[in-house]
C-alpha cells in the first residue's frame, strides 16, 4: 500500500500503540486522575507529565494547554470562547475564506448572531492579502482566526508579517490560528510568537484519533465549551484520558526527532513528483512555496474521484476535494477562493506525506499514473 493521504489522518505509530497497550494493563494508571487516593494521584502525576512534555514542544506552560476531543472542538471553544467572553474588545473578526471548516462553521454561526466577520481575499499562493488586513483591522478587531498550512494546498500563512501588522494597528486584537497541518512537521514555538490561542490534532501526527489540544495564552480568558466538574481548570470539563494524553505527548516527542531532516526528504520526494507530473499532462495546484508535505495536483482528462478510485486500484490512497453530486459539480471552496481554473479544480487531488514516505514510493506513483493514462489511452 502507498498511503499519500496523510493530511486526512495519520497511521498511528506502533510506539504509541504499544504505549496504550501497556498503560491499560498497567494496575496504577487507571484511576481518575481526579480522585484523591494513590490510585488517582499516580493517574494525574502521569498525565500532567504528558501535558508537560507537550507544552515544552511548544515552548509553553502546561497551564496553557487544554485537551479536547479532536481540533473541531478546539477551534470552537477557541473562537466562540474568546468572542463572547470579551466583548469589550470588539466585535469585527477577520479570516478568509480556505480556513477548514472547523473555523468557517464557527464564523458563520457568529455572524448570524451579529458579528462582523471580515473576509481577507487570498491570492493564487494562497495567502491572504496582507495590505488589506492592514486597511481592514481597527480598534473593532477582536480577533484574527488563520490557518498555519492549509490542509488542501499546503499553503503556507505569512504568519510573523501578520502578527507585525496587527501589532502595528491593534495589540488588543488577539490571533487564533490552526496548527493542525504544521504540528510535528515545523517546529512551533508559541512563546516566541506571541499569539493568543491555537489548535492541534494528534491523529494528525501519528497519535490517536479523539485527541485534540487547545493553547490558552496565560491571561487570555475564554468562555468554556464543555461545562461540568472543572476539570482543566474549568477550561474543559469531563474526566481527563490518561490514555489519550500519555500517547498524544509520545507522537509529538517522536514527531521532533529528526524534523529537519524529514521536511528535507518530503521536500525531495515533493519535488521529484512535480517535475514528473507536469511531464504528465498535470497542473500543480499547491503554489511553490507550500509545505512539502502537501501536494495538489489536477490531472487532465480525469475527474478527482475518477483518478482517486483509478489510484485505488494498485492500493494508492489519495483525496479528492471536490464533491460530486448528481447535479452539480462543487469545486473546492479553497481553490475557488484562490481563483483557480473550474476545469483544473474539477480534476483536483490531494496528495499528502508523513516522514514514513519514500522516494521509492513516488516511482511507483509516477509508474502507476502512466499506466493509467496509457489504460484510458490518452497519452
Ligand atoms: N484544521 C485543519 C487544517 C484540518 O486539516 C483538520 C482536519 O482535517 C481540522 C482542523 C480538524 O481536525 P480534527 O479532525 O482533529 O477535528
């Protein structure tokens, strides 16, 4: 099997697997790490070092940390939270329109209720205009919500000229952005950045699915989404999994191991791909400057669900991100926003690696794809 589809999910490691497996068999982590007995204090002991390993991957505190079930909920305490805990700071929030839905579903919601939410145009890089977040932020703006790399396109946001600008306008304004993409394939250091509130996703980077992670700024007050026995210090309330967090801390460590040098050879096997493609009667899609690990790619003459099921055939898995419906044929709403050609967004396919890919694996892929031409004759 060739797995290119790693922007929808990773493979769990078999580390974290055979950690989950230990920890449930093992006699002192499964009391409630809220319970006062031993049985309880040795489960908190050993969750609250997971929390502190993953906020040091952050250059964090373990304070500033929250675990949610996946980056959805995260995004939406995060958004919704922090507008209607401080309305005193305004009610205009700017974004674009290829942020994950995660993000646009709370937007519009929040406009519905009265918000203003500003949408910022996005070039054919996919980035957003910048001179028009500088003409559009005021003393109104509450909060900027981005995403760090787009999980279509691997675009990658200008993030340190955004916090520049907002700085520059508005230091009352505060940012949320969604790490989902770069967590465990950039390195991230939200001290140094300064940004007020952030999201991730474990499964992701080869953790387990039901796990998510919300960063609160010390000092940054956010109405809670789930309310119950306070756990999280009210930030998040219901019994914490030892389980989830211990296996979440061990994919992270795991994933800054040798970062550099992954993004080096996706980077590699990225660039092999588009020099072949384009050989191939393909358009990339995803700008030159996008994370490597991302790669949108429109194939002539074959619709996205076409290729994905021709790719599926020889045990490759790739995205589609357009969905077909009987009567129309909807694009995807990232690549409509960065006004990418209808025809060329109708034959878009995700591919997207994780540091287990390999260059032999793209051989394969560029071998199978002439083989398919060459099955529909169109080469
Ligand atoms: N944000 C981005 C950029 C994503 O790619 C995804 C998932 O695909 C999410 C948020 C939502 O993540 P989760 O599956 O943890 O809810």
């Amino acid at each position: 099997m060739i797995y290119f589809d790693n922007s929808a999910t990773t493979k769990p490691l078999d580390e974290v697997a055979k950690l989950v497996s230990e920890d449930l068999q093992n006699d002192e982590l499964w009391g409630n790490p809220g319970s006062l007995h031993e049985l309880g204090t040795s489960a908190y002991k050993a969750y609250i070092k997971a929390k502190e390993d993953i906020a040091s991957c952050f250059s964090i505190r373990e304070q500033e940390l929250v675990f949610t079930s996946c980056a959805t909920e995260s995004a939406n305490t995060a958004i919704n939270g922090f507008l209607k805990r401080n309305k005193r700071n305004g009610r205009t929030i700017i974004s674009t329109k290829t942020e994950h839905r995660a993000t646009l579903s709370v937007l519009e919601k929040l406009s519905d209720e009265g918000f203003n939410v500003i949408y910022l145009n996005v070039g054919p890089d996919g980035k957003p205009d910048l001179e028009q977040l500088a003409s559009v932020i005021d003393g109104d703006t509450s909060l900027l919500c981005f995403t760090h790399v787009n999980n279509e396109t691997g675009a990658i946001l200008p993030l340190k000229e955004i916090i520049e600008i907002k700085n520059s306008k508005n230091r009352n304004t505060a940012i949320y952005i969604d790490f989902v993409q770069s967590a465990g394939k950039l390195k991230i250091d939200l001290r140094e950045l300064g940004i007020e509130l952030a999201s991730f996703s474990a499964h992701k980077f080869h953790g387990l699915k039901g796990s998510g992670l919300l960063y609160i700024k010390n000092g940054i007050r956010i109405d809670p989404f789930i309310l119950g026995g306070g756990q999280q210090n009210g930030m998040r309330s219901g019994t914490e999994s030892l389980y989830l967090s211990r296996s979440t801390a061990l994919a992270l460590k795991l994933s800054q191991t040798d970062i550099d040098e992954h993004l080096k050879i996706v980077s590699e096997i990225n660039s092999y791909l588009r020099s072949e493609l384009v050989k191939r009667k393909a358009t990339i899609l995803s700008p030159e400057d996008a994370l490597p690990y991302v790669l949108n790619v429109s194939f002539e003459g074959f619709e996205s669900e076409t290729m994905l099921h021709c790719l599926e055939r020889y045990n490759i898995y790739v995205s589609t991100i357009s969905a077909c419906s009987s009567k129309t044929k909807k694009i995807s709403y990232v690549l409509e926003a960065m006004g990418v050609d209808r025809k060329l967004a109708t034959n878009a396919v995700r591919l997207s690696f994780s540091r287990f890919n390999t260059m032999d694996e793209a051989k394969i892929f560029i071998e199978k794809i002439d083989e398919i031409y060459q099955l529909f004759a169109l080469r």
